[in-house]
C-alpha cells in the first residue's frame, strides 16, 4: 500500500511540473530514496533531510525538490515559510502540522498540500521518527526559505 501511495505522490508532481513544462517529454529520472545521505539545517533541528530529486543534483528535467523527512520523536521543526508550493504525505509516526495557526494531526498515509508562502511548523508527538516526503514545487531555491522566529 506505501508503494501506490508513494507512486501517487510522484505522480501528481510530474503531473504539475508537466503541466509548466510545455509538450517537450523529458527522460525519466530515477532513484532510491532510501539511500541519499542525509543533510543537516541547523535551524530545522535535529530532523534529517535527504534530497532525492532536485536540479542540484544534475536533474536537469526535474522541476521540482523531492526530500526525505525523518523528525526524531517529540522533535518540533522551526516555524518557516516557503516562497513555493509544497505537498507532504506521511509515511510513519504521528504530528502535529501547524499551518497559517491552523492544526492539522498527520499519521501514516495522511498527504498535505501546503501554499506557498503559508507558515508551517511539525511536532513529532509520538515517541518514534516522523518520516515524510516532500515535494517542492518549483524545486527549492537557496534563500527561500524564511524562518519566523516567535511562533
């Protein structure tokens, strides 16, 4: 079931980067998610990010940022706002998204499509990792993101 729901993501993400990219069809691009190394974001916490797809890594068909998600238990992940689109779909553990002050609980299975230039937070409130895919539409540009401090 992870499998189709995985798919499904990736899916509705080629669907919108095709949509903006015209009637010219790019070669596909695949790899294992599972296996990225890590980055860090000191002001994300103590979460790991894995960049899976992104023009960074030399994904030059790829219009979009995909990340692997893992947010340790009882770990919150800074306030912050995206200037672009971002959906997320749950894949283990349970939360709590915080999105323009409005709580939504997150478990397994639960996607979200979150506006660009909302405010968002995640509690981990169980006591596993959180994990999650991201999916950043357009793909993320250095300097996007804007922490909000306070919240």
């Amino acid at each position: 079931m992870f499998q189709h729901a995985t798919i499904a993501l990736a899916a509705a993400a080629a669907i919108v980067v095709g949509i903006g990219s015209g009637c010219a069809t790019p070669a596909p691009t695949v790899r294992n998610y599972m296996t990225p190394e890590p980055t860090r974001n000191n002001q994300l916490g103590n979460a790991d990010l894995k960049l899976v797809l992104d023009p960074t890594l030399g994904d030059k068909d790829v219009q979009c940022s995909m990340l692997a998600v893992e947010v340790p238990a009882n770990e919150t992940l800074a306030f912050r706002r995206l200037t672009s689109d971002e959906m997320i779909m749950v894949q283990a553990g349970t939360g709590i998204l915080t999105v323009d002050a409005k709580q939504i609980p997150v478990n397994p299975g639960t996607v979200v499509y979150i506006p660009g230039g909302s405010v968002q937070s995640l509690y981990n409130n169980g006591n596993v990792p959180l994990t999650y895919l991201s999916v950043i539409i357009p793909a993320y540009e250095a300097g996007e993101c804007e922490f909000i401090e306070g919240n």
